[in-house]
C-alpha cells in the first residue's frame, strides 16, 4: 500500500469507530435524558459520511440534520404543550418548562420526573391563588380536591409529552442507525 492509501484506512477506521461510538451512545441517550441523543446519532452519521466506502447522500445528510435539529426542540417543547393539552394553565405550562430546565441539576431522574413535578406545582400554586383571591368562584367546583387533580393531570400531560419526546428521538436515531447500517454494509 501506498503512504496515502494507508492513511485512508487509518482516517476511514477512525471514523467508524467513531461513528459507531457516537452511535451506540446516541441510541442510549435516547432513553438516559442527559445525553443529546440524536444529535450524538447525527454525530455518528455524519462521521461514517466521510468514510472512503461509505455511500450516504448530501441529501439524506441534510434530512437527517434537519429531523435532528426538529426533534431536539419538539422534545423540550412537548412537555409543555401537552400540559396544556391536558387542561393546565400557563402556570403549568412554564412550571413544566421549568421542571425540564431544572431537571438537569439532578440528572436523569431529575429530567424525567422535573417537567412532572415542576407542572403540579406550579399548577397547584395557580389554583390556590385563584381560590384565595375569589374564594366563592375561583374553580366553580365545590369538590376540595379539585386544585389537586387538575395539578396532577396537568403534569399528567408533561409526562406523555416527555414519552413522545423519548418516542421521537428513538425513531429518529433508530432510523439513522438503520442508514449507518445499510451504508456500512
């Protein structure tokens, strides 16, 4: 072999071990919340696009860019969105926003249980304002326990949109790691 041709084994290896270590690991942290999951995946196609006798497309480098940078957003939006969904407030929309944003002090746990509880509580605090402000109409329930389940189903809905989000970037990864293989093969 010829200097050049063993330096394009060596840079094509490289990038394979790479591709499959971001790879894996993208998968894992589609599941494990601290890691960015798919873009550590993208990561991983993207090093196998500059193998030698790797054959992926600009065009499917280019899609998968854009579903990773479209998924990455979705999943810190959707727990939000589907506390609303699930008949909370503003209150318990911006609680959910801040249970992902302080999620991640505690890690995993925290970023998978923060969005919940930050939902209930911020939720529950709206109600029982609501209720001291105008104590005789304030949820037009008599039922004591209503600021409570209306608490809970609003972080409810920042759990479902937590799962969606999980669901997304395991489609998401799984199909580039469908493509790695496909192209490695």
């Amino acid at each position: 072999k010829t200097e050049s041709g063993k330096r394009k084994t060596i840079m094509d290896t490289l990038l394979s071990i790479l591709a499959v270590i971001f790879g894996v690991v993208g998968c894992i942290g589609c599941i494990v919340p601290v890691l960015p999951g798919v873009a550590l995946a993208y990561a991983g196609y993207v090093c196998l696009y500059f193998c030698s006798y790797a054959e992926i497309s600009v065009a499917w480098l280019i899609v998968f860019g854009v579903l990773t940078a479209i998924v990455s957003v979705l999943d810190y939006i959707l727990p939000s969105y589907m506390t609303k969904k699930f008949g909370g407030s503003k209150a318990g929309e911006r609680g959910a926003m801040a249970g992902v944003l302080a999620g991640f002090i505690f890690g995993p746990v925290g970023i998978i249980l923060g969005p919940f509880i930050g939902a209930v509580l911020f939720e529950w605090i709206h109600y029982k304002r609501q209720e001291r402000s105008n104590k005789s109409n304030a949820l037009k329930d008599p039922n004591p326990h209503s600021a409570l389940h209306q608490s809970l189903r609003a972080g409810f809905g920042s759990f479902v949109g937590l799962l969606f989000g999980t669901i997304m970037k395991l489609i998401c990864s799984g199909m580039m790691i469908y493509y790695f293989i496909k192209a490695l093969i």
